[in-house]
C-alpha cells in the first residue's frame, strides 16, 4: 500500500450531548457539551475520525463550536479536497500553516487526528 491518502469523502457532523455531571467552572456551568466529528473516507474504503473540542462559547481560547463549524465548511475541507491525492505528512504541513495563519487549534487537531487515524488504519 503506498503512503497516498485519497479522499473519497470528508463528512462533518454537529453533536450535542447531555453531561451526565453538570461541569462547572468560573465562567459558568456547562449542561449540554456540543461537539464536530470528522470523518474522513478514502477510495479504499478506510475511515479515519477526529473531533474538534472546542466549547459552545469561548473558554480558555477564542475558537468555539460555531467558528470551527465555519472554517471546516467554509475552507478547510474544500481546501483539503483540492489538494488531494498527497501523502500524510503534506496534508499535517498544511494544517500547520492554517494553524499559524487562523489560530484554530482545536480545530486543526481534529482534522489531524482524521487524518492520522485514517493513516493508522490503513496500516494496521
């Protein structure tokens, strides 16, 4: 198998969970603990997940629920798709750079770990 990851889909879902424990802190207490999964799927059929951790409304960075959403839809993923097929370590460079540029980094580390995971699994 060579290291040439070629997306055949990338998918993003927006979740809401109850916490079982009510989370609090300083800032407030947090009840529903919302979240954006990612699911990345290559030509062979092997499947990587990442999530984007950020809270509904700002806590200890700037970057929330809403303002990941937006960057995955509106430039990420188009931007990963555009450049595709490539091997693992151009698509981290890329994130790299969005990182330095955006200052997103939970939601970076969410499409790195899809797209770690889909390269593990394709391994394994």
């Amino acid at each position: 198998m060579n290291d040439v990851l070629n997306f055949k889909s990338i998918t993003t879902y927006r979740v809401a969970l109850p916490l079982k424990f009510e989370f609090k802190t300083a800032k407030g207490a947090v009840r529903l603990r919302e979240s954006i999964i990612i699911r990345i799927e290559d030509q062979q059929g092997y499947v990587g997940y990442g999530e984007c951790v950020a809270f509904t409304d700002p806590f200890y960075t700037s970057e929330t629920v809403d303002s990941g959403w937006k960057q995955l839809v509106d430039t990420y993923i188009l931007e990963l798709r555009l450049m595709r097929p490539k091997p693992l370590m151009a698509y981290i460079r890329q994130l790299q750079f969005w990182l330095k540029r955006d200052n997103m980094p939970m939601t970076i580390a969410g499409l790195e770990n899809a797209l770690i995971n889909l390269d593990c699994n394709r391994k394994a």
